[in-house]
C-alpha cells in the first residue's frame, strides 16, 4: 500500500492529515487520489458513508486549488445540510496548512443573506446542496466558470431527494473541462443518465461491502484498576461529548447502579435491563431511539430488542463472560456504512479475555489512554465551538428581540462575548476538573510491542515510528515547555543534526521522539541541562519500566497518578442534538434527560462483582 506522499499528496496537507493521525489511505483513498490529481480524469464510487471518501475526492480537490485566483474552483454537491457541514469541516481540517483557502458551506433552511456576502467576499470551494445552489444561481451571486472539480456526494440519495433537475441545471453551468467525481451507495437509472451526460470515461470503482459494518468499528481498550472503572467510563464520555452509545454492564444490578450514578451524576442516561416491565422497557427504547437518551446502560440480553444504526460507541464496562458476546456487543456500532467505536474499559484480570477477543474478531484492540482532565477540557470547549458555529438560526423567531440584545451587548466586544459564553457553559466543567486527579491507565503490552504497530489509539495514543525512539523528559506544558524550547536545547546542547519526531507534551512532562543511533547521546547531552531554572533529565522512554507512556503513566518518577481520585460529577455537557432545553437553563424534562446543572457526586461505591452473588441476576 502506498503512503499520502506516493500518492502525490502536498506537504501542507500531509502534515494537516497526519496530525488528525491519518497515517496509511484507505482503499478508497489510494485509488482516487493519484486519479483524480490528474486531469479530466472523471470517476464513479461505488462506496458507503465511513470508507474515507470525504478524504478521497477532499485532497486532490484542496490541492489543485490556485488560492491566488478567488473564485470557485471546485464545487461539491450533496444531499443534506449535515453532510454539507461535515465535508467543508472536513476540508477545512485537511487545508488547515494552506492559507487563505476558503471554504464555503450553502444549504437551505439558514440565512442565504449571509451565504451570499460569503460568496461576494471570495470562495474557492463551495460545498452545497442543489436546491440552495440553484437559489443562489438563479440570483447570479455565483460563478461557475472557474470551476475545475466537481464532486457529486451520497448521488443516489440526492435522486432520491428530488434533486435531479437541480442537479442537471447546475452541471449545464460547470465548464466542460473539468475532473467530476460521483460517490453513490446504489447505482440506480437516474445515476446511470447523469453519468452519461456529463461524465466522460469514467473510471469506475467499487469500495466496501454493504454489509461490512464491523470493519468500520474500531476497539479501543483502556485497562485501569478496578476503583477507577466508573470515574473512566465518565472521562471516555466527556471526551466524546456527542457520544450516542451503550454501556453494557454484566448484570442487572450493575446496570441499574451505573444508570443512576450517571445519572446523578448529570448524564443523560438511563438503564434497560430484565427486571423493568415490559412497558418501561418499551419506553426506554423509544427515548433512546429518539436520542432523548444519550447513554444507554444495558445488560446483553434486554439490549436484544433494540435496534439502532446511528450509534457512535459501544462501551463494554468490562467485558462479558462468554466472549462471543463481544462480537454482538460491537456490532451494534458501525452500521449502515457510518464508523464506529468499541471500547472495553477492563481492569488487569481482563487482560487475558482481551487477548481471546482478538483471535475471534480478527482485530486489535488499540490500547487507549483515559483522557486528562486538560485534554476533556480542551474537547469540550470545542464542541460549543463547533455547536455555536453549526448552529440553525431561525431568522424570523429571532428577528423581533434581536435589537434589543444588541443594544444590550454593543459595549462588549466579540471576544468579551465569546468569554462570557463559554464561562456560563463551563465554569462547572473548569471547576470540576481543575480538582480531579488524573487517572492511571495500566500498560496492557510488552515493552516495545507498541511502536510497531503504526496506530494511534482514539485520542492519540501515539507509537514510536519506525527507526526511532521515544524519549521522557521531565518537563510540560505547565513547566511552559514548547516543541521549539526542545529543539533549542538540542541545538544549543548537542553538535551536528538531531533528526526529531513526533513530539507529544503532556501536562508536567513530554515525550519526543529522535532516531535510534541518536537517543544515547541526546539523553546524555541533555540530562543536567537547565530550561526555566529546572534541572532537564532525558530518558528513553522505551527502556523504563512499564513501557511506553501509552499504557503507563503511573512508574514515573514516584507520580502518583494511581490514587483514587474523589471525582464524581462532571460539567454541563451541552446537550447539543438530545432533547430540548426548558428556559430554565438547560434542565430537560424529568424522563433523566440532559441537565445542565450536574452536581459533582461523592465517590462512587464500588460495586462487587461476585459471579456467585450476581449471576442469577443477569439479565
Ligand atoms: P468518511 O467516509 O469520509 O466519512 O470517513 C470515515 C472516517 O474515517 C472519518 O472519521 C475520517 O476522519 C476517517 N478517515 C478517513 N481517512 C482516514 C485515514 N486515511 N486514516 C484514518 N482515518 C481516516
């Protein structure tokens, strides 16, 4: 398999990808680059949702862009306003490292208003759907004649949608002389028409099976000690703030006792399990269809009964007996062509089931790292971010009270605004894991096994690349540490070229890597060094006890990241797609729906999992 870079991908868009931890294409993707950076090269895609197609037609669309020459260069027409957002997000994290690229999302039911003073202050590419693109066509806001790719996104579901005149209408406006790419789950009729009309020798290709959706599953395994299953299971959903998921317990009482915790302790879950009635069981269901539930904690056989293919994670708190179980576990995510995610938050007795797992799905568990508090943090804040920027305005609700509001906030400036927004959103979620103590997650390899593997774990568990090793050094981001600070010391400390790698800064401490015949030297030319008064002390990492970083923060330099920490509740989450708010802030209904007002808890009891005591409970 060829890397981005043999494909012919630029450097600017290489290091944006590889820092989303993009490392080898996807089948799609090795097939459609190299093509489609040629020119008047057409293709057709057979492919799902979740087979990397955004980044297939995304990054020789992003590179033959000229940013010097605003105008549209490449249009991209899909079906809905959510896949619309989703591709120029997407396009604008792969462009991160080209500047001036703009890119701009159309689509019906928001303000055409602003989308046109967009338009009229220059785009490169314009992602829309066709109905809003005609709109905007019909009132001569758009020119098409710099148009040089255009993309048709989810095509069969945009026939499907009634968009066939629109899209005729738009593709008799696109210049002649372009590269047209067609993604489409089904081929039907109407396909087959347009391609004829307007595609000239189109390459055809085929991607995926429908019905692989456990290849589109990823599993993750974060193995902490038992006393930190539940604050663990509390950082994986934090961190994934639009998270839809079951938890899957092994018992009912355990079910039940993880429900209310979460519950209490503000999250928007509820328990499904046998010893609920059949009718509160229907009506669980159903507020979790509806995702008026976000977490739905659940014991294998009552889960049974539901079915829903826009899960996001499959969470196994701990993992079950019979691991055959798992396979139906994870299937339950990675559905319908989306991708999803498997975790099993285990302790160290779990270690061996982990391995069995393995052999039965024919796939690694990515070891994972419980995210810390900075990192939740960080995540969260973006997720308003991205709901702020995402959010659907309704013009004429608005219109009458916005005055007023104008007036009151013309004082504050944008980013006084933008503080106080987020202070109100968070000041729980600051406060909360300010005080938290970080959680250890226990090495689960052997030494070295890790760095092999080319993989980063979901929230960047990185390993060493080939050729080279990973270095500790004993200063972080709260020491002020900056990638530039290492590579002055290097250059300062050390004669001649160090080569470094990837570098990953922790909150006290970092890690970085340089090539093998190097860390000898750069460990003894380093150690005693000063930086900001602090004695350096450069270590390789790989050579300390409990491995790499990846699993063992806790054998550090005596860090005593494997307490217990006294963290119970969490912050306001935003609730974005999951129900409504009530003016009174943000508490939704009484049903255990989201709550803004989440109260930290105590500790959380530890609850006995005795096969003996419990297993005439399951279920
Ligand atoms: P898509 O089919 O474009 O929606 O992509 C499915 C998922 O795969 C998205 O989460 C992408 O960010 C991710 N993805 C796409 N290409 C790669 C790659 N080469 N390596 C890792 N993840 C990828």
């Amino acid at each position: 398999m060829k890397t981005f870079e043999e494909l012919g991908v630029a450097a600017p868009i290489l290091k944006a990808i590889q820092e989303m931890g993009y490392e080898n294409p996807m089948p799609v993707q090795a097939e459609v680059i190299p093509y489609l950076l040629g020119e008047d090269n057409d293709v057709i895609a057979l492919a799902q949702t979740g087979t990397g197609k955004t980044a297939a037609f995304g990054l020789p669309v992003l590179q033959k862009i000229d940013v010097t020459n605003v105008q549209p260069q490449a249009l991209i027409l899909c079906p809905t306003r959510e896949l619309c957002l989703q591709i120029a997000d997407d396009l604008n994290d792969y462009s991160k490292y080209i500047d001036h690229l703009k890119v701009l999302p159309v689509y019906g039911g928001s303000s055409i208003d602003t989308q046109i003073r967009a338009l009229k202050r220059g785009v490169h590419i314009i992602v829309a759907t066709p109905g809003r693109l005609i709109d905007l066509m019909n009132r001569k806001v758009v020119n098409m004649e710099g148009v040089r790719s255009v993309v048709m996104d989810e095509a069969d579901e945009m026939l499907n949608m009634g968009f066939t005149d629109s899209i005729n209408a738009i593709l008799a406006e696109v210049p002649t002389s372009r590269n047209m790419l067609l993604f489409s789950a089904t081929m039907p009729q109407g396909i087959a028409r347009i391609t004829k009309q307007y595609m000239n020798n189109p390459k055809e290709i085929v991607v995926g099976n429908k019905n692989e959706g456990s290849k589109n599953v990823k599993h993750i395994s974060y193995m902490v000690h038992a006393r930190d299953k539940y604050l663990a299971l509390k950082r994986i959903a934090d961190y994934n703030p639009n998270i839809y998921g079951i938890i899957f317990c092994r018992t009912r009482k355990e079910t039940q006792e993880i429900a209310d915790q979460l519950i209490q302790d503000g999250y928007n879950a509820d328990a499904l399990h046998g010893e609920l009635s059949q009718a509160q069981r229907d009506y669980v269901m159903q507020k979790f269809r509806v995702k008026n539930i976000q977490l739905l904690v659940a014991t294998d056989v009552a889960a049974r009964g539901l079915d829903v293919d826009s899960l996001t994670h499959v969470i196994n708190y701990g993992l079950p007996d019979d691991v055959e179980s798992y396979t139906h576990r994870s299937g339950r995510t990675g559905r319908a062509g989306r991708s999803g995610t498997s975790i099993a938050i285990i302790h160290l007795r779990e270690k061996g089931k982990i391995r069995e797992i393995e052999r039965i799905i024919n796939k690694k568990f990515e070891p994972g790292v419980i995210p810390t508090a900075n990192e939740i943090t960080e995540k969260q804040l973006l997720s308003l971010v991205d709901r702020i920027e995402k959010a659907e305005v309704d013009e004429t609700q608005i219109e009458s009270f916005l005055p007023a509001v104008l007036r009151k906030l013309d004082w504050l400036e944008k980013e006084d605004i933008i503080k106080r927004i987020m202070t109100l959103e968070f000041t729980r979620i600051f406060k909360y894991y300010a005080e938290a103590k970080e959680i250890e997650t226990i090495a689960d390899r052997p030494r070295g096994e890790r760095g092999e593997r080319g993989e980063r774990g979901e929230r960047g568990g990185r390993v060493t690349t080939p050729g080279f090793k990973r270095m500790f050094v004993n200063v972080g981001r709260m020491d002020g540490f900056m990638p530039n600070n290492l590579i002055e010391l290097v250059n300062i400390h050390i004669p001649g070229k160090v080569r470094i790698g990837k570098i990953d800064l922790m909150k006290s401490f970092s890690f970085f890597e340089v090539e093998e015949n190097e860390a000898a030297k750069v460990s003894q030319s380093l150690t005693g060094t000063e930086l900001y008064g602090k004695r350096i002390s450069v270590e390789i990492a790989d050579d300390k006890a409990g491995g790499s970083r990846e699993g063992g923060r806790g054998g550090r330099g005596g860090r005593d990241f494997g307490r217990r920490s006294s963290e119970g509740g969490r912050g306001g989450r935003g609730g974005r797609d999951f129900g409504r708010r009530s003016s009174e802030g943000g508490r939704r209904s009484s049903e255990g729906g989201f709550r803004k007002d989440r109260k930290p808890s105590g500790e959380f009891k530890e609850y006995s999992r005795s096969n003996k005591r419990e297993g005439r409970n399951r279920y």
